[in-house]
C-alpha cells in the first residue's frame, strides 16, 4: 500500500517533491465552532475572569443568532484560547503561614 503511495506521488511531483513528507492535517473541519462564536467566549472571559465554560454560555445566550457549543467545548475552547488554570484562592495555605491546613489537634506552630 505504502508503494503504490510512494508510487503515485513520485508520478504526480516529480523525485524532487514527491517524495517529502507531506502534512497529515486535516484540510477542513465541518463541526468546528464558528470563529464569531469562539471571539464572543473570549471576550466575555475577559470580562469575567473567574467564570467558566457553562457559565460564559449562559452569558452568550443573550445574543440571537449564534450556535452554541456544549459546555464541554466552551471550557476546550477557553483552555486552548485564554489561560484557565487555577483561579487564585484567599485561603490558601501559603497565606497563613504556621497554619497546618486540615491536620486537626495540632492548631498554630508557634515561631
């Protein structure tokens, strides 16, 4: 199978281009979301720098005329887009330093 390839390539382009590696990316995708759709998610988790996916939807559903993806998709689309790690906590541990968190019995170490 992998002959007959070589084959046909080396027919159509020549020994100079038919024989790289071409890219094996797909061309075109049918189901991605709308470019309109992915700006509107962005722009609205700048917005609201500490919501997510779903929430970022339900925002979005106030403008007519717009497919929407799954929540699912909406979260891939942030995480590919804008950065969503963690969101800073005030209760982290590095806050309150001498503090043991969810060890009980043991309080605050004194310095």
């Amino acid at each position: 199978m992998a002959t007959r390839k070589w084959l046909r390539r080396v027919r159509q382009d020549g020994w100079g281009g038919g024989l790289e590696d071409r890219c094996r990316a797909p061309l075109h995708c049918p189901h991605r979301t709308d470019a309109e759709v992915v700006e509107t998610l962005v722009e609205a988790r700048l917005g609201h720098p500490y919501w997510g996916g779903k929430q970022l939807l339900w925002l979005a559903k106030r403008q007519p005329d717009q497919t929407l993806p799954a929540a699912s998709a909406a979260g891939d689309i942030l995480k590919r887009r804008v950065w969503s790690g963690p969101t800073p906590t005030t209760s982290s541990f590095a806050s309150r330093p001498g503090h043991l968190g969810g060890l009980r019995g043991f309080g605050r170490i004194s310095p």
